[in-house]
C-alpha cells in the first residue's frame, strides 16, 4: 500500500486517476481503518485529502454553506452559524461514533460509505444537501439521494471522490431535525433514523418539507408522499398521524438482530413526527430571532 | 512496502520516526517510540484505550494513520504528569480508587482532560457523554465520573483563587 497526503484536489484526482489497483480517500479514516485492519480491503494506494486546506473548511456559499469532505463532525459542532442554519444536520453528524470518532469522522465519509444506517445521510436528504463530486473529468453536483445505490455502493466513478457538500440556504422560518432510536443512548447504530426540513409561513402553515428515513431499505429514502402531508397544514394532531402513518407505510425495513420489520415500520412514522414537531420548534425560534 | 519519514511533535518533543504506509499512529507510538502508556483495546475505535490528541483533537490512536502525524502535534498520557509532578486528574484518579485493572485508565484520562480544557465545568452528564468512547470493564464507571466532577471543582477553585 502506498499513502498519499496531497495538497490540492486537482493532485489528488491524479492519484487516483493514475492508481490501476484499488485506491481509497482519507478523509476521517474511522471507517477506512478499520475495514483495512479487518482484512475487508486492501488497498493499493490511499490519499489523504486532510492536507487540502479547502477540504477542510466551512465557507460560506450563497446563504448556505460549504462543507469540505475533510471537516470532522466535532469541527461542525464548533461552527455557530452552521449550527444555527442547519441544526438537524449538525446533531445527526454529531450522533456518529464517540468523542474521539467525532474528532475524525466526516459527512462526507458517512455519506461515501454508503451504510443505510449512516446518520448524517437523511439529515442531509431532507436537507436537499448536493455533494460536489471531482474526478478525472470536470466536477458534477450530485443531490445527496443520488448518491447511494445501496449497502456499501455509491454512484461515484472510478477516479471521483466527493469534495465537499453543499447545504443551502434557508427561507424565514424553517428548521431542520433528525432523530433516531437506537436501544442505548450513546454509541450506537441506527436502528431507524429520521430526518425532517421545514418552512412556515408567517400564519404558522407549512409550506415546504422534506421527510427521509434510514435504516428501514437498502439505501436512504426520500418519502415525498409523507411530506406533501404536512405541506399546507398547521401541523395539527390530525396531520401529525396522517404524515406518521405515511411514513410507517413507506419504511421498507428488514428482520435482523436490531430490530423486526414491524417494530421499525412503527418506529418510523413515531420518530418522524417527533423529528417534524423539533424542526418546527426551530423554525419559529429563527423567526424570533430575525425579529430581535 | 517502502517506509514513510514522519517528522512530528510528541508530548512537546520533536520525533522522528520510520513507518509502513500502513501502520496506525498506535502501533508506531507503542512499537517503534515504546510510548507502551497508549493502550491497544480493540484496534477498531469502539473503546477508546487508545485515546491520544492530534493537534488538540481527541482522536482514537488506532484510527489514524502513523504516516498523519507528519507535522501534527501529538499528545499522549506520556506527557499528561509534569515530571514526578501527577496532573490533577490522575492525583483524583487515585484518590477516588476510579481503576482497578487500568488498562482503560490512560484513555480515560487523556479524554476527561480534552475535556476540561474544552468545557472546564462540565456536568455530570455532559460527563458521561463525552467518556461515553472510553469502555471500563472494572469500575461501573462512577468513581470515574466522580473523579472528573471532583477534578473540574478543585481546578475550578484553584483558578479562583488565582484570580483574588
């Protein structure tokens, strides 16, 4: 194996452009390692992309933010104003592993590694976040939901590797919010994660909202259908049960040792409309804030 | 494999070592420095005996690469006591009897004083949080809990006193 710490994107894109054998990025390493150490991959070069200094910044980009692929999630809890404009996607990051795999792991590795379970992902989903993806051709945007195909598989072509994410810029009044459940409170994988992005209107209406589950299918899902439930309406009890059950009936889960099929369709629709009644918490927080 | 010439800082003292491209920072520190203080658990960042900081950030040691620490600054439990002198929270680690096979100890107090320099008051919880990597098979955890409570209080009142 050969370790590569280049310092600009364009050098590594030619890393992996030139490697004929397996190569792998950098970023955080705390799934990399361990893959590694387990005999899972062997691989024949890695780059190290913590030496691009772009990579590691958060610069702000036409009233949202730019996340580069090498920001740890301890690094993202220490930013106020992404904390501020995306709170949900800072809290389902910070979920990721223990003290010491937040001072490493990234977004954007979450997001590559392209677990069902990964915790930033729906966050990121309902976010409508687009990872910046670099290669030997010219850099595409890629929505997040475009991202994964499936367990362990992501759209990325030989040679590409995601830059950065992107995450926009927020209307009046909206807030974002991911939960999970997992049977302890610390250290653990999902067994169902959800991720809810809303907008209010000035009479309290929603009018925009996004809902994404995971770890109930192969990949993380984007349940539209759920969330057009909640568009127009003052998230009143009624709704609230309709979009929960919406959400149940679009969970496609599987029996295994963390949870059964039915248990995590239930589970489901009740983190959903948890996670929907946070985001609007915040969204009339931010407006009250404005007004100061 | 060729080796790698990694030039770092370790607990203040500029080091230089040979690795293989694939050799974790922990292997390097307990293989080629004998820095034996840093524990190996379970070599999958789940139990945080390898607890050390790169450049201030607490980080698993056997979650990094030997080859990262180029130019990086390591701290481990090697450079935790000043001499003869124990820092505070190991002088309450002991006075709270807060280990008993210690093979968890040296991550447990490299991460409760990443703590304190980040958050010098924490709360019991908060506490609980952020050890919530390290894994103790021994204590049950509260004397080690109390420990750090009691530790952020002296230290707390120490920089009181300073103040007056």
């Amino acid at each position: 194996m050969r370790y590569e710490a280049p310092t600009s994107v364009s050098e590594a894109a030619k890393l992996l452009a030139k490697e004929k054998g397996l190569a792998r990025i950098l970023a955080g390493g705390t799934d990399l390692i361990v893959q590694m150490k387990s005999g899972m991959i062997e691989p024949d070069l890695v780059v190290d992309i913590k030496r691009i200094d772009a990579l590691k910044r958060i610069k702000k980009e036409k009233g949202g933010f730019r996340v580069g692929a090498a920001v740890s999630g301890a690094e993202m809890e220490e930013h106020e104003e992404l904390c501020a404009l995306w709170p949900g996607v800072v809290e389902a990051t910070n979920l990721i592993g223990s003290t010491q795999v937040q001072g490493r792991a990234t977004m954007a590795g979450n997001l590559c590694n392209a677990s069902p379970a990964a915790d930033c992902v729906p966050a990121l989903v309902a976010a409508d976040a687009v990872a910046r993806v670099v290669g030997p051709k010219k850099g595409r945007d890629v929505p997040v939901i475009k991202m994964t195909t499936g367990p362990g598989k992501t759209t990325l072509k030989r040679g590409e590797f995601v830059e950065s994410i992107f995450l926009p810029s927020r209307k009046k009044r909206s807030g974002d919010a991911y939960l999970r459940f997992i049977p302890r409170t610390e250290m653990d994988i999902a067994v169902v994660g959800a991720g809810v992005s809303l907008t209010l209107d000035k009479n309290g209406k929603c009018s925009d909202a996004r809902l994404s589950l995971g770890a109930v299918a192969a990949k993380v899902l984007l349940v539209e259908r759920a969330a057009k439930i909640l568009i127009g309406s003052n998230l009143d009890e009624e709704t609230l049960e309709k979009f929960a059950a919406a959400a149940s009936a679009a969970a496609k889960p599987i029996d295994d040792k963390r949870g059964t099929v039915d248990f995590r369709k239930k589970v489901s629709g009740v983190l959903a409309r948890r996670a929907a009644i946070i985001a609007a918490e915040r969204a009339m927080t931010t407006e009250k804030k404005g007004k100061k | 494999m060729s080796q790698i010439h990694v030039s770092t800082t370790i607990n203040g003292d500029p080091v230089e070592y040979l690795c293989e491209p694939d050799d974790t920072l922990l292997d390097v520190l307990r293989d080629r420095l004998s820095l034996t203080g840093t524990k190996e658990g379970c070599g999958s960042g789940d139990c945080g005996a390898c607890s050390v900081t790169i450049d201030g950030r607490l980080v698993c040691a056997c979650l990094a690469l030997g080859a990262e620490a180029d130019g990086r600054k390591i701290d481990t439990i090697e450079g935790m006591a000043e001499g003869e002198k124990l820092h505070p929270l190991q002088e309450k680690f002991l006075e709270h009897a807060a280990l008993q096979c210690g093979v968890c100890t040296p991550g447990f107090l490299v991460a409760a004083k990443s703590l304190l320099e980040k958050n010098p008051s924490p709360t019991e919880t908060e506490i609980r949080y952020w050890l919530a990597g390290n894994l103790c098979r021994c204590t049950g955890y509260d004397k080690i809990i109390r420990a750090v409570m009691d530790t952020a209080k002296e230290m707390k009142g120490k920089r009181k006193g300073k103040k007056s």
